[in-house]
C-alpha cells in the first residue's frame, strides 16, 4: 500500500477511518456469508436515520429523538416519525442495494 492510500494518512479523518474500517469488516464478513444472510452495507446517515426512528418509535417522543440527535430544530426531526420501524429500516436496506 502506498503512503497516499494509507489510512494513517492524516488527509484522512477519524471518522472516515473508522467506516472505512468497518466497511472492510462487513465486506469480508459477507465473503464468509451466504447471499441471502449477508449483512447490508449501511451508509453512517442510514444507520443514524434507522438508531432514530427507532427513538421515536420506543419514546413516541419526538422532543427525545431530537435531543439524541442532536437536533436544534423539531422541524428536522419530524421527518424521523415514520409509521413503523421496519418500513424505515426497509428503506434504508433498498438505498443500500
């Protein structure tokens, strides 16, 4: 591997090491894996969206959602108040694909 494709690089951020890393954990996971039981490859924001309808649907509280997420504004949290859970992490699964 060369020096700019190193994840010690410091053009790369924390964060983005640690997706990268878990990417590359769920890609050779899913080699090991039949097709039909291989773990999605979920984008950060699909995780965080599905971690906060979650919120909403156990909490029925948007105020709760929105503090866990940081939110300012309960306007942008509203669009975490899915009908049901598993449509959401559906969603995020399809996106995925």
């Amino acid at each position: 591997m060369n020096k700019k494709s190193s994840l010690n690089s410091p053009r790369f951020s924390k964060s983005a090491k640690m997706v990268f890393t878990i990417k590359r954990s769920i890609n050779a996971a899913n080699k090991r894996l039949p097709e039909n039981e291989q773990i999605p490859l979920w984008t950060p924001y699909q995780l965080r969206h599905a971690a906060i309808t979650e919120i909403v649907q156990q909490t029925g509280s948007l105020d709760i959602a929105r503090a866990a997420a940081g939110q300012k504004s309960i306007s942008v949290t509203q669009g975490y108040n899915h009908a049901d859970v598993k449509i959401a992490i559906e969603q995020a699964v399809k996106r995925s694909q």
